[in-house]
C-alpha cells in the first residue's frame, strides 16, 4: 500500500567479504523507519526486512549496480514487503491424540538460502507458520518418540501468491 510497517525487524550487512562485515540489525519505529548508526563503510551485501503477516523483503549485493556506505554518507534503503501467506494446522500422533509443543518446520526444498521458518505447536497441537513467500513448503515435525514425515508427499504445502492461508 505504501504505508510504512511498523515494528518490522531490519537487519543489514555492509563492509568488504575477507577485510571485515558488520552485520546490523533494529527494528523500525511506528511509520516504519529506522536508522543505523556506526556502519562499517562499504557496499551493502545485505538488506532483509522481516514484519508479521508480510513475506520478507530481501535485497543482496548487486555487481552490477552496487550500493556503498560511504564514510559519514547516508544511504536510504527501502523494501516493498508483500502480504505473506500462512500455513495453518494441527499436530497429531498416528494415534490421533494431539502433540503438544513440538517443533513445525517449513523449508524450501533445494533453496537453503530460502531459509526456515520454525514455530512450536499449542497445548491444543494447534500451530501457525506466517509470512512465508509463495513456494513449495517442505513441513517437518520434531516430536519425541515420533519420526517426521519429511519424505511424504503429505508433508509438501504450497504457498500461493494470494497470500490465503493454507
């Protein structure tokens, strides 16, 4: 919409791979803007914006078109974060009854840059996984005395581009 997302988490890394990085992170005020102080000079090799309900807007380091700190500069950065999609469920032994506080895992299969998202279950085995980008979801369970079905076509969820819950 082009209304700044408040409390979204920023993080940023600038400085040269092999002569020092420093990774930053803060978190934007009500309109949605934030500031870094301190930065190590040098191009920015990464800018992710993370917020609930909206997928995360990532920016990486471009050869061709770099972006640099400079030395007492400033430079603006902003991410369009698009509206997120949601998987939403329960967990259950084979024996129906509910597994509570256990771990629920949604990876992209072959994109480890892609990330995870991780999220523990309810007291009711109730569990809700958000801000996810649409892709194919990979989802794995981590409950004592219970082997995760990551192999199972089951396990696949896609996550549209609409961004409805799955």
């Amino acid at each position: 919409t082009g209304a700044g997302v408040p409390s979204a988490e920023v993080l940023a890394v600038t400085g040269f791979v092999g002569a020092g990085t420093s990774p930053l992170s803060t978190v934007a005020d009500g309109d949605g803007r934030f500031a870094f102080a301190n930065v190590l000079p040098g191009p920015l090799l990464l800018f992710e914006v993370r917020a609930r309900g909206y997928a995360a807007g990532t920016q990486g380091f471009d050869a061709k078109a770099p972006r640099t700190v400079v030395a007492g500069g400033t430079l603006t950065a902003d991410v369009v974060l698009q509206p997120g999609g949601r998987i939403t469920g329960s967990v259950r032994g084979d024996d129906g009854r509910v597994l509570a506080y256990v771990s629920v895992v949604a990876s992209v299969p072959g994109n480890r840059w892609a990330g995870e998202t991780a999220v523990l279950s309810d007291a009711r085995g109730a569990y809700v996984i958000e801000g996810l980008r649409p892709d194919r979801y990979a989802l794995a369970v981590t409950a004592a005395g219970y082997a995760s079905p990551v192999d199972d076509a089951e396990s696949m969820v896609e996550v549209k581009a609409d961004g409805l819950d799955v």
